[in-house]
C-alpha cells in the first residue's frame, strides 16, 4: 500500500495534448508530429499507471475484487518491478525505483518542449518511447530542407569534445545525449575508441551530433567494403541491455560510426561494443 502511494506521488501531470496542439500549429516540421505522438504515448501510460494503483488500493481495502491483472501489479510492487502492463509502451530492465524517476525525467522533456514550443537544442533520444520515428523525422526534416529525397540520405556523426553548454543548436541534424558505451572505453581527446578501464561495465558517452547527409556513392557498400574500412567500427545502438529485445520491442535503433584508430574494427565486433541506450539501473 505505501509502495504504490509512494509510486502515485511521484507520477507527474499529463501533458495538455490539445493545449499543445494550438501552440504548434504554425509549425508543420515532421519533429512536431514526434512531440505529439509521444505525447499521446505517454499520456495512455500514465493514464494506465494511475488507474491500475487506485484500483490495487481498493483492492487492498477490500472494496473491489482483486483481479488476476491487480495480483500480477502487487506482486512486482512487493519485489520493486515493474509490472508488465506498464512496459508494453517501451522495454526496461530498470527496477521500480528507477524505473519510476525515469519516467519523470521522460514525460518533463516532452513537457518542457510543449510548453516552449521550440525543440530542445540537444536532445535525450532515450527518453523516446519510439526512437526510429524521432531519426525519421530528423531525416525527414533534412530531406524537405535541401530537396534531397530520403532514400539518398545516410548518418554522418560527431562525438562532441566540449561541454554541451558550449553547443549551439546545429545547422543540420541533432545533437543527442545520453547514451552509454558498452564493452569499450572512449578517449575524449582525440574521439575514438580505446580499452575499456578495468572493470568498467559501461561509460557516459559525450553528446553525439547525428547528422543526415546525401550518399553520394553509386552503390551501397558492400561487406567487403566495410571491411576494409577498418579505422570505423559501425557501433550498435540498443533501446536497452537485452540486445535480442522484449516485451514485443526490438531492442536495435541503428549504427553509430566511431573512430578506432588502434585497434581493427573487428576487434570490437569480438567485444561485442554497442552503445546502450538506458540501462538495467
């Protein structure tokens, strides 16, 4: 019972989705439709959060029956998990606790975005319930820009070596922060990849600028290509650490190319490298 009080307190408000609406509607940029969509998403799950607790408190209470569905969300209450029903929005490994002020730190930067009506000048990527839809977008918004179509844009990508105070909203693409490498270590200097610290699970990568730009070769690379390319490790980004996904959610979003000048790219693919979206704490 004190649990689920507990969790309730620390749900925030809903988004005003028709408030928002109004506020861009002078704004017809593909990214809008991504603050509305998730807006939307995250709008149900508190919806859907809020109505199963005050159900289980009645149940407690014995003024309603406890369902099958009520016993399933005391059970994850009692051992700090997050019930299923609450995760068919998007996968985590995270504990209740951390799951719960998560959650906050999500729904405040849609909020944040609604009620400025500007995009934020670096975003958090993994606060998104549907990450492919927010590079789509960015994608999207590229082609319309400079009339180049979609099919013909590929990422370009910049880990940042200043602070995200010294960066300015960029020409082209988004900054993204937030994502933490696996199976590797970064050095800062010189942007590349480097031997994780001893016993280091995982590291906070700097800001990375994803950049769409036109592929200006004929064909596609081939694998024999890629291989060859061997100073560029093409960096698996998952939504979370289950990399073969869950709860219905693939966990793979897409490649981030990083720099490896002192080992082979293959030398990571054996690490098994990736850059991490959320973590399992």
């Amino acid at each position: 019972m004190e649990m689920s009080t507990r969790v309730l307190e620390q749900l925030p408000d809903k988004i005003d989705y028709q408030s928002t609406v109004k506020i861009l509607s002078e704004d017809h940029s593909p990214l809008k439709i991504v603050l509305l969509q998730e807006i939307e998403r995250y709008n149900l799950l508190l919806d859907v959060i809020r109505a199963s607790l005050i159900s289980l408190q009645k149940g407690i209470k014995g003024l309603v029956v406890m369902s099958a569905d009520l016993e399933e969300i005391f059970r994850c209450i009692l051992e700090a998990r997050v019930p299923t029903q609450w995760q068919k929005m998007y996968p985590s490994l995270k504990p209740l606790a951390a799951w719960t002020r998560d959650l906050v730190q999500r729904v405040d930067q849609l909020a944040k975005w609604a009620q400025s009506a500007h995009a934020p000048s670096i975003f958090w990527m993994s606060g998104f319930s549907f990450p492919t839809g927010f590079l789509t977008a960015v994608m999207q918004t590229t082609a319309r820009t400079t009339k180049i179509s979609i099919d013909r844009l590929i990422w370009d990508f910049e880990v940042m070596k200043v602070e995200d105070n010294y960066l300015q909203t960029p020409k082209d693409g988004v900054y993204v922060k937030g994502l933490f490498l696996e199976g590797a270590g970064w050095d800062k200097k010189n942007a590349c990849l480097i031997e994780a610290e001893p016993m280091q699970l995982e590291i906070a990568m700097p800001t990375i600028l994803f950049r769409p730009a036109e592929n200006k070769k004929k064909t596609m690379a081939t694998e024999e290509d890629r291989e060859r390319k061997t100073d560029i490790y093409s960096c698996p980004v998952y939504y979370f650490p289950n990399r073969a996904g869950g709860f219905g959610h693939p966990s793979f979003v897409v490649e981030v190319n990083l720099k490896t000048p002192h080992f082979l790219n293959s030398h990571w693919v054996k690490r098994g490298s990736a850059l991490l979206m959320n973590l399992d704490r």
